[in-house]
C-alpha cells in the first residue's frame, strides 16, 4: 500500500516537472513572437477605444452645437418680441 502511494506520488511529481520543462521550452523559443502577438492586439483595441471616444466627443460636440444654436434662435425671438 505505501509501495503504491510512493509510486503514484512520483508519477504526479515527474508530470508537474515534465510540464514545468515542456511550458519554459515553448517559452523559450515563443515568447518574442506572443508578445509581439500581445502587443499588437493591444494595439488594435487601443485604437478601436481612441476611435468610440472621439466619435463620441464629436457627436457629443454636434449635439451641444445644435442646443446652443437653438437657445440663441429662441433667445432672438424673445429679443424680437420685446421690441
């Protein structure tokens, strides 16, 4: 029984260590090409928020052009009523 516990607990250590060594292999001859994979998908939605933010700045622009416009129009009329 402590045979077969010894022997399944070894097993499980020699997976962890293969893991460990087949993930810092990958690593090593990867990690340039996924963080340049990384970098450019950062990139990508980093320029997608810029582009949400400033349409949304300009329709919000638009829109505070229009109001003021139209306040000065009413404001006119007032003007041209008490005249």
């Amino acid at each position: 029984m402590a045979s077969m516990l010894l022997a399944r607990s070894r097993a499980i250590a020699a997976w962890f260590l293969t893991d460990a060594a087949f993930i810092n292999i990958n690593e090593y001859f990867y990690r340039d090409e996924f963080e340049a994979e990384l970098r450019a998908l950062v990139d990508e939605d980093r320029t997608k928020i810029e582009q949400r933010i400033t349409e949304t700045l300009r329709q919000k622009g638009q829109q505070l052009d229009e109001e003021i416009a139209e306040d000065f129009r009413l404001s006119g009329l007032a003007d041209d009523r008490e005249e």
